[in-house]
C-alpha cells in the first residue's frame, strides 16, 4: 500500500517498540520507521517475527491525519516498511507492506522459513479493515 509522502510521517504497527528487522534493501540511519529528508536514499525492512492480528499505518504529523489496516488472520502476518525519500523516481512515499512472505519473494522466505502456505485447492478468507482519521 504506497502512500504519499510528508515530512515527518511515519509507519506504524502493533509490533512492540524495537521489534528485530531485518533491512533488505538500502543502508537507512535513524529510525528506521520515519519518512527521511528529501533527497535521502530509499530502504525497506521487514520486523523478522510474525504479528496477528496485523494493525499498520502511516501517521501525518503535519497534516494529523492517519491511515490505518488491518488483517484478522494467521496468514497476513509479516509487516514490511519500503521508504523512499525521492531518489526513485523523484518520488516522496512511504510503502507499507503487509504480506503473507516477507523479504520481498517467496524464494527468500522460504530460505529463511518464513512462509505463509497454502495447500492446493486451499482458501483462506479474511477481513480488511482500513480507516483513515484526523488525529486531533
């Protein structure tokens, strides 16, 4: 889910504070969560456990807005942050990524055993909810 970009924004969940990542793309300084200055190169992490029910979000500070998911089940467990402060594309955003592999491919999670799978024929049914809210 890429979402436009401010200064000052940042992603969020409810994994707890200083959750271990894993950076997979990109040398990031600081905190990892914050949209950086423009200019700045982009990255992307992932939190290396598993959270379930999955909440996330990207908070506005300037605008106080807030843009919130959430997944109800055991397969949309991994959370993944891509940001990107203008060196791609000359775009200003913030990614989040709520997955069922993280690492960017399924190959790669599997070398790590960090797989959601699916048996032939399986499905799997959730519920999104997104809200979108001033912050007062």
């Amino acid at each position: 889910m890429m979402l436009i970009g401010e200064e000052g924004a940042y992603a969020v969940s409810n994994f707890p504070k200083g959750s271990p990542i894993k950076v997979v793309n990109g040398n990031p300084t600081g905190d990892v969560h914050f949209l950086p200055d423009i200019g700045s190169k982009n990255y992307k992490f992932y939190y290396t456990g598993t959270m379930s029910p999955l909440k996330c979000g990207v908070v506005y500070p300037k605008s106080k807005l807030e843009v919130n998911v959430e997944f109800d089940n055991d397969v949309i467990k991994y959370f993944g942050v891509w940001v990107n402060p203008g060196d791609l594309n000359k775009m200003y955003n913030i990614a989040i990524e709520p997955c069922s592999a993280p690492y960017d491919s399924p190959i790669n999670a599997e070398k790590e055993n960090v797989c959601s799978y699916l048996m032939p024929q399986e499905q799997v049914e959730f519920t999104l909810k997104m809200s979108y809210k001033a912050l007062i």
